[in-house]
C-alpha cells in the first residue's frame, strides 16, 4: 500500500463512529492510486494514443475511477 492509502489508514483507524468503512475507503483510496499510476504512464504526445485501443483503455480506467468515486 503507497503514501495515500497510508494517511487514509491512520485518518480512518482513528475514527470509532464506522470502522466498517476504513476498510472501504482505504480499498477505494488503494484502487484509486493504481489507476492514476496507470493514466500517468499513457504519454498524450504518442501517436498511440490516438489509437482506439488507447482510448478504450483511457475510457476503462476513468469509468472504473468514477465508480470509485460513488
């Protein structure tokens, strides 16, 4: 687990109200991560990325982020 999932453990384990969640939240926060790491490696200058496999696989990541987000 990186840096942000981290801080998100310490933030969460601290709160008694719903410790169901951290769990959640630290999983969503991991995920998250995975996915920037992901887009960040997609060089935008590439004529690759004009590919439509690139940018199904740009739409893939940001629908699963999205779901995250909910």
């Amino acid at each position: 687990m990186s840096g942000l999932a981290d801080d998100v453990r310490g933030i969460t384990s601290n709160s008694a109200n719903q410790p169901g969640n951290a769990d959640d939240v630290i999983s969503r926060v991991a995920e998250l991560e995975e996915i920037v790491r992901e887009l960040a490696s997609i060089d935008l200058a590439s004529p690759r990325f004009s590919s439509p496999a690139t940018r199904v696989a740009v739409q893939n990541l940001a629908a699963r982020a999205k779901a995250l987000l909910k």
